[in-house]
C-alpha cells in the first residue's frame, strides 16, 4: 500500500514536471540586423469578439492545413491583444512577426485561400475586413538592435 501510494506521488510529481515542459515551445527571436514587422490593426469596439474568434477559432487553427515552411509563419508571429481602448474608441491588435521569414507570404486573404479553399476563405476574410477600420491600419518594419 505504502509502495503503491509513493509510486503514485512520483508519477504525478514526474507529470507535474515535464508537462509545462512540453507544452512551451521555444520561440525564434530576431538577432542583431534581422527585420521585425510589427502591425497594429484597429478593431472596432462591437467588432473585439468576432475579431477574437477570427484570429484564435479560424486563421491561426487553419495553419495546420499549411505547408511546413507556411507554419514557420505562425510560429514565428505573436498576437498582442489591448488592454485598453484607443482614443477614438477602437482597439489596437498587434502582430508581431519575428523575425521576418524572407519571401514569405504573410497576406492574411492569400494564407485563408491556402488554409480552407476559395469560398471558405472569402467568408472568413469577410469576418476579418468588417472587424477592422482598415484606413487606420498601421505597420512598422524595424530591425533588431544589437542590444
């Protein structure tokens, strides 16, 4: 009883252990001279839940149906989510890409067509364009510093 109750302590002290591991993965980071592009896209308030489900429920899952090199994309971009409105009442995502993979495709339109075929794609592109005010739209493309 007393074997089989310490086997047990080890066993779940063992999962405790190598589970967060497993579920990290590293994360590429530019190095000094490498290009980050950063793009903010503005959001409209009544629009934050459906760009939301857009990004985690369809474009990101969608990868999986991409070529190995189309995942890179995804793997090497973060989503940044506001924690506060603009001052013009809309809500600043960001993706950051980094570091940029050259010659990528990284159009959001032309990743969906690869993802779920042409009619599938254009109604979740459409989900996409009626969350966001497109003329606000922002981008920078910076290189990493030495520092």
């Amino acid at each position: 009883m007393l074997y089989s109750l310490r086997l047990s302590l080890i066993c779940c002290l063992i999962a405790l252990i190598s589970i967060p591991a497993l579920s990290q993965s590293t994360r590429t980071v530019a190095k000094p001279n490498e290009t980050v592009w950063v793009i903010a896209y503005p959001v409209k308030a009544n629009k934050r839940a459906q760009y939301e489900r857009f990004i985690h429920e369809i474009f990101w899952p969608g990868a999986k149906n991409l070529s190995a090199a189309e995942q890179k994309i995804f793997k090497q971009t973060r989503v940044m989510h506001p924690t506060k409105p603009e001052p013009d009442g809309s809500y600043a995502y960001l993706f950051i890409m980094d570091p940029v993979i050259k010659g990528a495709d990284y159009g959001i339109e032309s990743l969906l067509k690869k993802e779920y075929g042409e009619p599938k794609a254009s109604e979740y592109f459409k989900l996409f364009k009626d969350a966001i005010i497109e003329k606000n739209y922002k981008d920078y493309r910076l290189t990493q510093s030495k520092d």
